[in-house]
C-alpha cells in the first residue's frame, strides 16, 4: 500500500504539472485587429453585430425597440453618453461578465421583444 501512494503521488504531480503547462501554452487563435477580435467573441457568445448607420436608423426612427446599455464607469457616462440609454458598468474580462451575470438579468428585466444594444 505504502508503494502504490509512493508511486502514484509523483504521477499525480507530473500530470497535474504537465496538464497545466499544456493549457498555458495551448494554441490561441490570435485575432489580426480589434475588429476580428469583436466579431470572434460575438460569435462565440451568439451576439449580432450592428453598424452604427443600422443603430442611427433604429435609433431615430424605432427608439422604443431598443434598449442601450453603456457599459463604461459612471463618470464616463456623466461625461457624455447617448440620450435615453441606461449605464451598467462593465470590465471587459470574463470574471467580471461571470461575477455580474445575475446584476445584468435583473437590469435588463424580463426577455421582450427589444434589440439591445451594449456600447
């Protein structure tokens, strides 16, 4: 018995250490600008891009469609943001998309027949 913990230790820790290395060092798709980088996370997350023509057209002629959300810090938003939109500061990192999930559910309110539109 005294063996097998003797052998099975140090194997635990090499294939805890080379699967952690593995995935520090795994492939990446790296993204060629911002813009491919935008439009591979909206892909992976199932959002819709927009272009700021088709959000001007919503905006000035089915303003009651949309819903904007701003996410920059408050004092950002005080300083000038577009009429009629609610502030949500956001971080853009997964932890604080995870950690804030249940704040923005509550924020948005129940689904409804409204574009939203985060900026």
């Amino acid at each position: 018995m005294k063996t097998m913990r003797t052998l099975l230790l140090p194997l635990v820790a090499v294939s805890a250490a080379l699967s952690i290395l593995w995935f520090v060092h795994r492939p990446v798709p790296i993204a060629t600008s911002n813009m491919d980088q935008v439009q591979q996370e909206a892909a992976l997350g199932g959002y819709r891009l927009i272009d700021i023509a088709t959000l001007a057209k919503l905006y000035q002629t089915d303003r009651e469609k949309i819903l904007l959300i701003d996410t920059r810090q408050e004092w950002e938003h005080r300083a000038g943001h577009i009429a009629g939109s609610d502030n949500f500061p956001m971080e853009p990192t997964w932890w604080a998309r995870w950690r804030r999930k249940a704040d923005l559910a509550a924020a948005l309110g129940p689904p409804g027949d409204k574009a939203i539109v985060f900026y």
